[in-house]
C-alpha cells in the first residue's frame, strides 16, 4: 500500500497550499537525484514526494484524495456505481480500500461490465487528466535578465530518469511557472502531463527587483552632487553615464527608462533602472579638508 501523501510531505491532512509548496520544494531539493546523484533511496523518495505533491497541489484531486484515499483516481467511477445502485433502488454505497483489493482483478473489467462496457473493455468513461509535475528551480537575477538553461532529471515512460534541458525565457520572477509540455509523470491510460518549473529568485547583493524594474545604490563623493558632474551607473549588462545637477541630494533617485528587467513574453520589452545616490563621505579628513569643511561651516552651508 502506497504511504500517505500528507505523511510523505510531512504535513497535516488540514495544511494550506502555501505549507504544502513549501514541504515540497524543501523535500525536492534535499532529495533530487543531482544533489544524491547514484542513491536509489533519494531517488526513490524524490519520485514519492512529486507524486505526494501532484496531488496535494491541485484543489480538485486532494478533494478527492480526502474522500477516497488511494483510489482518488477512479473517484468518478466509485460515484457513478454509487449512483448506479441507488437508481435500482439499493441503498447508497460507500466504497473502501477494500474494494479495490488485488481480489478484484482488473478495475477496467469491472467498470466495464458495471456500465456496458463489457470482455475487458475499459469504459470510454475512464480518461484521466495527465499528471501535472512541479518541479522548483532557483536562478539568479542575471539569469532572469538574459535567460537560462537547467538540466533536469525527468521520469521516463519505464520508470528510468533521464536528463532534460529546459530552456528559462527573460523576464521570469519569484513564483514564474515554465510549462514543458509533455514532460510530466504518464496518467492512467498512458497519457503525459506537463511538466512546471517553479521559480525562484535568489537575493542580489546589488539590485533590488520590484515587478521589472530595477533599483542600485550609485556611490558618489560629496563634491559631485553638490557641484554637479556626472557618475557612472552598473545595469545588468551596461554601464551608463548619469549628470547630477547641482545641489542634489543624498538619497535622490533618477530613472534611466528602459534599462531594467525584459518582460516576460516580450523580452524586446523593458522596465526602468533607478539609480539611488548614496554619498560617499571620508572616514578621516585631512588637514586641508578639515579647513574646507570648518569654512563651510561657518558660511552656514
């Protein structure tokens, strides 16, 4: 018997999508086959906990995990024999694990014979939704500026894993979905489903990202903003030139339109840049500078 999917992930039976996204990307980091590469126990374990997850994440099929446990999949079949026996005038009939029991042969058989599809003949009501498989993946924020590859480990139609190279486009965020088409785990009845990278951000020590635009700190000695001149600004990629006016202020920012993040969809598309200025005062003045300083402030500057 397969184990729980709330026990696999490590979770209450009343845990919220958001406690269940974050077990799953904990579990699938720790155990994915490039991080334990040759250990058939991750392996096997990272298999468990997509499965676990598939279900979990999708309100439809926990619903009917809830109600019908293992044989969540052929909950549609269990509520039409249900119905079935209650219109021949039966009482309703609850199914239990019981009765799907190996005693019980093939399910296709049995539904088949239920419903007029009878000599082994699965029913053409039996077609299942492909299983959908997340997977999580962590970029840098120049990654997202330009673009990426990753190679994953997929699942392949024997149960082996192979490696995939999954293309990232620009412009993706925190929480972007990247579909591979046909990539995810085979359903009932063969039939792949998709496969979903979800993405996350890691911390840059250097922009601060918000939807697509960009904010950097400009570091600038005390004369420029004062007399006015001009500072060098890093973008990803690019370096431009920016003139302060004279009497700008520390912390004042200046937008360099277009010089931000691509837009995911439409990289040839462009958030802005915000350049802060932060003045850079010295730490120990000389004597020279002291007397600057001292005549400034006598001039009540």
């Amino acid at each position: 018997m397969a184990r729980d999917y709330y026990e696999v992930l490590g979770v209450s039976r009343k845990a919220t999508d958001k406690e269940i996204r974050s077990a799953y990307r904990r579990l699938a980091r720790k155990h994915h086959p490039d991080v334990n590469p040759g250990d058939k126990a991750s392996e096997a374990i990272f298999k468990e906990v997509n499965a676990a997850n598939d279900v979990l994440s999708d309100p439809e099929k926990r619903k009917k995990y809830d109600l019908y446990g293992e044989n969540w999949q052929h909950a549609d079949e269990i509520e039409r024999m249900q119905k079935a026996r209650g219109g021949r005038g039966g009482a309703s009939y609850r199914f239990t694990t019981t009765d799907f029991g190996e005693g019980l042969g093939d399910l296709g058989d049995m539904f088949g014979g239920l419903f007029g599809g009878g000599n082994g003949r699965r029913s053409t009501g039996m077609r299942r939704e492909p299983p959908r498989v997340e997977q999580p993946v962590d970029i840098t924020l120049e990654e997202a500026f330009h673009g990426t590859t990753r190679t994953l480990m997929v699942e392949g139609d024997h149960g082996d894993l192979r490696h995939l190279e999954v293309k990232i486009p620009p412009g993706v965020d925190n929480g972007s979905r990247v579909r591979i088409a046909g990539e995810g785990r085979a359903s009932f009845g063969g039939q792949r489903g998709d496969l979903y990278l979800v993405v996350s951000l890691r911390p840059s020590d250097k922009y601060e990202r918000k939807g697509d635009d960009l904010y950097v700190d400009v570091e600038t000695p005390l004369t420029t903003p004062v007399l006015g001149g001009e500072v060098e600004v890093q973008g990803i990629g690019r370096k431009v030139a920016l003139r302060l006016p004279p009497g700008t202020q520390n912390g004042q920012t200046f937008r360099l339109a277009g010089l931000g993040m691509p837009k995911l969809g439409s990289p040839d598309k462009r958030g802005d840049l915000f350049a802060r200025v932060k003045v850079r005062l010295p730490k120990e003045a000389s004597e020279a500078q002291r007397k600057l300083f001292e005549q400034l402030k006598e001039a009540g500057v």
